[in-house]
C-alpha cells in the first residue's frame, strides 16, 4: 500500500502531524518527548507531579512532610514545578531545538494554573504550547497568552469547544494551535464521556470530528489542525482522514504506543504487561476521585474496586415501609431493605465486616485491612485534585467538597505515583488505551521487541 503523509505548520515551524500523548503521573518525561521531538513531531512532558532530579541525576522522591492538607497541597505544588522544569530541560537538550515540545496539565489537579504559571515563567522559549484537558480551561488562552506559547484545548465533543471558544479564547485566536479531539471511549486516562453517552456503546468519531470542524469553521478556524486522539494504532486506518478536505488539517496523537519504548520510563514489569495484553483487557470505569470516566489495565486493582462497589445497599435512618429491616454490623445498627439483609449477611460471613457510608445513603462492605487502608489514605491526601470525592478534598477556603469522603474510589496520587516508581503493577492503576491489546498482535513488536522513539515514529510514518 502506497502511503504518504506530509509535514504541517505548527508553531511558525514544519513538524510531523504527530503528537506524543501526555501521560502523568511521572509516564510522560523528557526521555521519551525529547526523542519525539528530536524525529520531527511534537513531545509532550506531563506537568502533573512530574520527577525532579538531584545533582547525580537521580529522581528525589516526593515526600510530604506538612502536617495539614493545605500544606502538602503546596508541597505538590513546588513537586509539579521544579519537577516539569527538569523534564523540560531535559527534553530541551535532547531535542536540540528540533520538533515541539509542549506540556500537559489535567485542568482539575489541584493547583493547576500555579503550576502552569511557575513552570512558563522558567522555560521561556523551550515551551510550544500547553495541552490541556479533564475539565473545561476557560483560562487556558489567557495564560498561554502572558507567556506566548500555543494552547490546545482538549475537547470530546464541538459543543464543548464552541462553549470555551465564546466565552474566552475568541480573544487570543492567533496562539490556538490546535483542538484535541479525544475519543471518550477508546483514548487512555481520563475521558470526556457524558452523561447522555452510553460507556457500552462507543460512537464513529467521524462524524463527531466533523461536527467539530463545521463549528471552527463557522468560527474562522478552518486552518487550525484538529488533533485526533483515543483508538489511534497505526496511520493506515486512518488514510482516508489524511488529506481530506471535509475534515480540514488533522494531526494524529499516540498516548499507548508511547508505552512501549526503549526510552518510557515505565517499568520492565508493565512493559511486558502490554505485551501480553489480551482484547477486552482495558475497562472503561468511572472510579477516579476526579468523578471522570477513565481508561485503564483489568488487574487486581481495579477488579478490588468493582467488587468493592458491587457490595453496596442502600440504607435508611429511621425505618419505613419499604426500609424496615434493623441489621448490625460491627456493632453498629443500619436500616435496610428485607432483600438486603441477606447479602449483608454473606458479605460479613466472608469477611467482608466493615460498613463505610458513601456521600449517597449506600452502605459499602469492605474487610478490615481495606477500611484502615482507605482511612489513612483519606487522612493522608495531599490535595492533588481541585475537588477529590474520595477526600472530600476540594481547593477552597474550607478546603472540602462539603460531601462526605467516597470510599468507592482511590487515591489517584497514592497509586500513580508507586507504579511510576516500579511499583506492582497489579496493585496499581494501570492507564491504558482500548488498543493496548494490539502490542501482543502488531508483527512489529514480535518476539517482545522493544523500539526505541526513533524506530517507533519511523514505523508509524509507513503508516503501520
């Protein structure tokens, strides 16, 4: 098969249409974008708690030692800052100035703009844009706008770009470069699914992508490259978006692929993990603290959590004629439904002996080793979120969410952190796209083959 795909204009430069995803935490460093960059695309650092270095080069592990929530919501704040700093730079010197660099920040970490703002104000001049996604970053343009450097917003649907575009970035139109769409069904990591969307039913993005461009183009913006991003593999599938006329510039973005080369940071362990991985080994769930839908590895982790969640009823304070059953658990008594005493009767028998109540009048049975876990966590938070349901952490003057803490989720910053740092990787959470599964099928990676950035961008050029 004949494939040719030709360079785009980004940034006053010619780059390769194809980004490198950001993953964080600590996934998306300097050694994998710099080498990105460096093959002509664009790199991406994520600023989400991203490593620092000391002066042997080693990482300096992010210990908080403030006694109260604010305060280690700051430390992760400086963490963030010197951390993307040293990323940047590193990639910087790899890149040799060729390529892009940009960063990625989750809208809803906690400290957000600060950190956007503490690391633009220090890399002047090495910094291309800011991707920015997991929330709606009205503020994104001004800011890219006091440091002169793109933003790309990331959007799920072109009603939502249309809402960011009218109420703030019609004012800094010329460092717009360009619109991520990412697939809320098929992209790893937190995703854009609504509420009216069924999680079991993913949609063509065709004609969302399409939608999306109809709408720029009302607004001026047909020059402006949409981003394609969730359920991109290889480039020959998608032939018939290159060049297309109908869907104007679009630009190709590989969060999975990414994963798996010589230069990731991620563990030998999760490196085979992906190799091994089997169709339907990636879950669509909607447990983070974030309270978005999130792409992830099935493993013990996760199949915790949805146990977890599957012991819950429902339980009342005073009695009535549906909710009249008395039941007691660790001596504390709860009113239930008849039906429900039953299974909370098995669940004790198997161990299952502790009760937390959620912020929705539900009753979840954990044993007593998982409810210890989950209170420390709680009280350990370090206030990564801007609003943590499973916390009640929230970036106010009460610092709370005003909602009691849900133990239905996790500490998102307790496990990203461990498995960046060779933690085990069935105990933590794994985020992955819904093709990971091809690395064990892809001839390329045959017999456990391993490329390096270089080789990967080279191969995805052919168009495999």
């Amino acid at each position: 098969m004949s494939f040719s795909l030709n360079s785009i204009r980004m940034g006053g430069k010619e780059v390769l249409p194809l980004i490198e995803g950001g993953k964080g935490v600590a996934i998306s460093t300097g050694a994998s974008s710099g080498p990105w960059a460096a093959a002509g695309g664009i790199g991406t650092i994520s600023a989400v708690i991203a490593d620092s270095y000391d002066e042997h080069g080693n990482i300096i592990p992010h210990d908080y030692m403030g006694k109260s929530r604010r305060d280690r919501h700051n430390e992760m704040i400086d963490f963030s800052i010197k951390g993307t700093i040293d990323q940047v730079r590193k990639a910087w010197e790899i890149s040799k100035g060729e390529g892009h660099i940009n960063i990625n920040m989750l809208w809803e970490l906690g400290g957000a703009q600060k950190i956007l703002h503490g690391v633009l104000e220090k890399t002047k001049g090495m910094i291309h844009g800011v991707t920015c996604g997991a929330g709606m970053p009205f503020k994104l343009a001004e800011l890219a706008s006091k440091y002169g450097v793109h933003y790309y917003p990331i959007v799920s649907s072109g009603r939502a770009f249309n809402l960011l575009w009218r109420r703030a970035y019609k004012n800094a139109a010329d460092l717009l470069g360009g619109v991520v769409y990412e697939d809320p069904w098929r992209a790893g990591g937190h995703n854009g699914l609504s509420n009216a969307e069924d999680p079991t039913k993913p949609g063509d993005p065709y004609p969302r992508v399409l939608e999306l461009r109809k709408i720029m183009r009302k607004l001026g913006l047909d020059h402006v490259p949409i981003i394609m991003a969730g359920g991109v593999w290889n480039l020959k599938e998608w032939k018939d978006w290159i060049d297309n006329k109908e869907l104007g510039p679009i630009v190709f973005q590989f969060g999975t692929r990414p994963l798996l080369t010589k230069e990731s940071p991620i563990s030998e362990r999760w490196k085979k993990k992906l190799l091994e991985l089997k169709s339907g080994d990636v879950l669509l769930q909607n447990f983070s603290p974030t309270g978005f839908f999130s792409s992830a590895i099935k493993n013990s982790f996760l199949g915790e959590l949805v146990g977890r969640s599957d012991r819950q009823v429902d339980f009342r304070t005073e009695q009535d004629e549906e909710f009249n059953t008395e039941v007691m658990v660790a001596r504390k008594k709860y009113i239930v439904r008849g039906e429900d005493a039953a299974k909370i009767e098995n669940w004790v028998a198997a161990g299952y002996d502790q009760a937390m109540k959620t912020p929705d009048d539900t009753l979840l049975f954990v044993d007593a080793d998982k409810a210890t876990e989950i209170r420390k966590d709680q009280k350990d938070c370090v206030g990564c979120l801007s609003q943590c349901r499973f916390s009640s952490w929230a970036d106010n003057e009460k610092n709370s969410t005003g909602r009691l803490a849900d133990p239905r989720s996790f500490c998102i910053q307790k496990t990203l952190e461990d498995v960046a740092h060779d933690g085990n990787i069935e105990k933590n959470l794994l985020f992955a796209g819904h093709n990971a599964f091809r690395f064990g099928s892809d001839p390329f990676y045959s017999n456990g083959f391993v490329p390096s950035v270089k080789q990967l961008v080279d191969r995805i050029m052919t168009g495999d």
